[in-house]
C-alpha cells in the first residue's frame, strides 16, 4: 500500500499505542490520551537515564529518590508500566510532576508529530488493540509495541531520531 510508511520519532508512537491500549482497557478518551502521554514519558526518561541523557534524582542521603508524592492518588498500569494518576472533575489523569496531564495538549501534540497521518495510524493501532481480549492485551501491549516501533539507531545517536513506522506491519499483526 502506497504511503503505508511514515517517518517519525517513537515518543509520539509510543504515546498514541498508550492511549489507544487504555481506551481499549475501558478509560474514557481523554483519560486515556492522559494516560498514554505520561506512560510514554516515563518510558523515555527511563531510556534517557540509561543513555545518560537524564541523571537519576536522589535523596540527601545518597538513595534513589521515591516514587511517590508526585501527586498521585492511584496508579495505573499500563502497557507494562505504572502510571501515577489522580482523580480530577473532569476524571482520571495521569500527573507528572504533581500536575494533570492534560489531554487536549496530548492531542495538540499527537496532530503536530502526526500530522494528516494520525487517524490512520490510530484506526491501524485500534485494530491491532481490539484484535486482542482484555486480559492479554494488558499482558502484551508493550511486546506489540516492540514489534512495530519505528528502528531507529541504538545508543545516544538514536536518541530523538526518527524512523519508518510501518502501517502495514500494524494491519498484519492484527489479523
């Protein structure tokens, strides 16, 4: 299929499968576009750590600072990974740095790094979502993922860079 290809970094990637996968699991939209934002963020500052791009915060006393008080009332796992939420007036919302991700800056970005590609590649990631049950799909989100992220170098070179997100791929591993 002609123009099944797109170039494109694996943040944006990562964070539309996310928000996808938790719509799926039964949040709300903007819960989940809430949600897939925050897990691809922590999945990339855990990248950036090990790359040395980011330095690991620690306590006074020399330990790996916790992993609470970031404003969370809950978490949420998804796609392998534990979100901290809370539960806003408008629903649940990942927080990142004790703030409510915001969904409509999730859409805004997901326009801007898609462009007029995104509903296709959501339509392509909802079949490949819904070609799977509940239960699994929880279990594998992040292995599917694996499978058809854009390549891109390994180490520091590949940090940022884009690559060819294959759409076709997508529709295959949903059948």
């Amino acid at each position: 299929m002609p123009g099944s290809v797109i170039q494109i970094n694996r943040a944006p990637v990562l964070t539309l499968w996310a928000s996808v996968v938790a719509e799926r699991l039964g949040f709300e939209p903007d819960e989940a576009l809430s949600l897939g934002k925050a897990m691809a963020g922590l999945t990339a500052q855990s990248k950036g750590r090990r790359l040395g791009v980011y330095k690991r915060r620690y306590t006074k006393d020399g330990h790996p600072a916790p992993k609470h008080g970031l404003g969370e009332e809950f978490w949420v796992e998804l796609c392998g990974r534990t979100v901290p939420a809370q539960e806003t007036d408008d629903g649940v919302r990942a927080v990142v740095k004790d703030q409510p991700v915001d969904p409509e800056k999730t859409t805004a970005y997901l326009k801007q790094k898609f462009g007029d590609d995104l509903a296709r590649v959501r339509k392509a990631m909802e079949k490949l979502a819904c070609a799977h049950d509940l239960d699994e799909l929880s279990e594998i989100a992040f292995a599917l993922y694996e499978k058809f992220r854009p390549a891109i170098p390994p180490g520091r070179r590949g940090w940022g860079a884009k690559g060819d997100l294959d759409l076709a791929q997508i529709r295959r591993m949903a059948r």
